[in-house]
C-alpha cells in the first residue's frame, strides 16, 4: 500500500514543483543574479550574497513570482542567522518579520 501511495504522490508532487519553477535547466529572468549570489556563497560572503539577494527579492514582488519571492526571503534569512551566530531563534524573529510585510498571498507559504 505504501509503495502504491509514493508511485501516486510522487509524480503529482513533481509536477507541481515543475510547474512551480519551471524545469531545471531552464533560466529564470534573474537566473544571473541567482548565479551571483550561489557565487558570494561559494566563496564565504555572506554580506555580499545578501546584497545580491535584495534585487531578487524585489524583482520576484514585482512580477508576482512568489516562489521566487519565498526562496530569496529564505536564504536571505538563512545567511543573515548565520551571520548572527546561527541561532535558531533569530531565524524565527528574521522569519516572523518578514511574514508580518509579505504580502498576503505568500504568508501561509512563509
């Protein structure tokens, strides 16, 4: 019975990441900005992939890529925690911030 429930659910939870965010392979609009910031983060600067991750952020509220939105908001919060001694409990606080300025679309994501 398991087995039959992961063939059924997994394909439809593919789909929707898919459908989501496209395939892969496929660049996005600021497929170059997400290129800079995976850089800042390769080389340990956090700093400056929290720079590039603001455009991102801005951009993706613009076109109303709320995924898009949700994944920088989450990353920035990530390196900031860990610039802030990578408690958990300053990512809720960083989290809980910007649920409270998110628009309400994306809240029950975040």
């Amino acid at each position: 019975m398991k087995r039959y429930v992961l063939l059924v659910v997994l394909p439809i939870l593919l789909f929707g990441y898919v459908a989501l965010h496209g395939s892969p392979g496929e660049p996005g609009p600021r497929a170059e900005q997400w290129k800079k910031v995976q850089e800042a983060v390769a080389k340990g600067l956090p700093k400056t992939a929290m720079e590039h991750l603001n455009p991102i952020i801005e951009g993706a509220m613009k076109d109303q890529a709320h995924a898009e939105a949700i994944r920088a908001i989450g990353q920035k919060i990530a390196l900031e925690g860990n610039i802030q001694g990578n408690k958990p409990e300053e990512k809720i606080v960083l989290l809980e911030e910007e649920i409270a300025e998110a628009p309400a679309e994306m809240q029950p994501v975040m």
